[in-house]
C-alpha cells in the first residue's frame, strides 16, 4: 500500500515536471512572438495569401523608414485618430534613410503606405483592422500587386498616442533599403519596428516582457516549493 502510494505520488511530480517545462516554453516562445511590428507583418501577409498575393518580405530597412516617419508624425493625430501629416518626399532620402543606416545606393522605389494612430495601444489584430486598413483605400494599397516588400514601424508617445506606419516596396530583397554594418548601429530609443534584431522600447513590449519575468519567478518559486516543501515549510 505505501510503496503504490508513493509510486503514484513520483509520477505526478513528474507529470508537473512535463507541465511546467512546457509552460516555460511556452513563455520563452511567447516573449520572441510578443513584438506587435513584426506580428503586424504576419497580420498582412495572411491578408494578401487570402486573396492568392505573394507574401512579403519582411524589410529592416523599411521597418526602420516607418518608424521615423511615425516618431516624426506621432504629434500630429487629432483626438478621434485622424492623421493630420504630411512629411516631405525628400525627408525618406534625407532624414529617415540616413538615421536608419541605409546605404543610400540600395534605396528602392516606396510603392505605398499606410499610417494610422489611436489615443490608446491596441493590440495588432484589431489595430490591422480598426486603425490602419479600415477602408476600401487603404486596403487596396495592402492589396497592390507592386509589392514585394514590406517594413512597419509603431511608437507611442506617453499620455498621448500611438502612431502606426507600414511602408511597401517593390525592391529585390537583400539588394534594397540594405542597412550599413545590418542594422547594429541603429539606436533604437524607442518604439519598435519589423525585422529588427532589438526589442521594443518603451512601446507595449515592457510590461509583455516584465509579465514573462514575473511568470518564470512564480514558477521557479513554485518548482522549489514543490521539491523542497520542507525547507519552505522553514520559513
Ligand atoms: C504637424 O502639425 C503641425 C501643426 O498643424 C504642422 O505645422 C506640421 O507641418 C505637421 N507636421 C507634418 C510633418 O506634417
Ligand atoms: C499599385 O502601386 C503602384 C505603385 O505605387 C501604382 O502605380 C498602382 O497604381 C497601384 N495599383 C493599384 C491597383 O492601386
Ligand atoms: C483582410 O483585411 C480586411 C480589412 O481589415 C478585412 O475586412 C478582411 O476580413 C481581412 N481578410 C482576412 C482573410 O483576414
Ligand atoms: C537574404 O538574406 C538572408 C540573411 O542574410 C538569407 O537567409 C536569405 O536567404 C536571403 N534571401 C535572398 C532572397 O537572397
């Protein structure tokens, strides 16, 4: 009778052995997903394969023009979200190709954009669909067949709003928008932008990350409840 109750209580620690490895997992795997600018890439791309389009590639350079343009623009959206920006042409060769790193012989041809902002963060799903590709418009820019690139940049300014920018392009990939030294001196201070290498700032991925550090800590604390109860009993 002791020997089967023991034997039973093993394979129950080990069946939560199983379960909380592949809840670590799942939050490892969870925090390289979390970023919304390249979770926004997959969000068009499923869009277009839907309607038989070619994926896009997902473009740094790109990734980072659209985060400029939307740092630059982010001051200029109205309370209910409307987008009151117009930079300059010139300002994609001049400004934000040059804080990017993009080697400026690689520069291909913007074949469309779409910009958005919201008083408050959304997530992507529903900023894809509420804010950036609302329209008939907007959604046969997403839609056009020139494309063959895709960059998306968002950053939110604290207490006021968040602005959203997607830039297309029909360029070779690798062979445009090519950032100097692959993107290692950009200096993200804050937002975040697709096919990056660095996490999000100050944007939503902070408390996602802060949320996944939390949820190792409870865990390990409750693994070392569970193999050492008596030393937790001690305390
Ligand atoms: C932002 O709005 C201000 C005030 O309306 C305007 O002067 C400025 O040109 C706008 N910025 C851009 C880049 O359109
Ligand atoms: C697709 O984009 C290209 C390049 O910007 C433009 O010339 C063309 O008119 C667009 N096509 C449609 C159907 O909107
Ligand atoms: C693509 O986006 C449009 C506009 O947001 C939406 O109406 C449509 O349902 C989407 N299609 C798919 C397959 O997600
Ligand atoms: C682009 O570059 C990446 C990494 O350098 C490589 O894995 C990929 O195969 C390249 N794609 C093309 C189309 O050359």
């Amino acid at each position: 009778m002791m020997v089967a109750a023991k034997k039973h209580y093993c394979c129950c620690e080990w069946k939560w052995i199983v379960f909380f490895q592949l809840l670590l997992a799942t939050v490892v795997c969870s925090s390289h997903h979390g970023d919304p600018a390249n979770d926004l890439v997959d969000i068009i791309n499923k869009n277009r394969t839907s309607q038989k389009l070619p994926q896009l590639n997902d473009s740094p350079g790109l990734g980072c023009m659209a985060l400029q343009y939307a740092e630059l623009c982010k001051g200029n959206c109205t309370s209910n979200g409307v987008v009151n920006c117009k930079p300059p042409e010139d300002d994609f060769t001049e400004v934000f190709g040059p804080n990017c790193g993009v080697e400026l012989p690689t520069f291909g041809t913007i074949t469309g954009h779409i910009v958005g902002c919201q008083p408050k963060y959304l997530e992507p799903s529903p900023a894809f669909s509420h804010v950036l590709v609302k329209d008939s418009k907007a959604l046969s820019i997403l839609r056009n067949k020139s494309h063959t690139e895709v960059g998306v940049g968002l950053v939110g300014a604290h207490k006021s709003s968040f602005f959203w920018c997607i830039l297309f392009s029909n360029g070779k990939t690798n062979s445009t928008f090519v950032l100097e030294d692959n993107g290692k001196g950009i200096k993200q201070k804050k937002g975040c932008f697709s096919g990056s290498t660095s996490p999000c700032s100050n944007g939503q991925r902070i408390p996602v990350f802060l949320n996944n550090v939390m949820a190792l800590v409870l865990l390990h604390f409750s693994l070392l409840q569970h193999w050492y109860p008596t030393w937790f009993a001690m305390m």
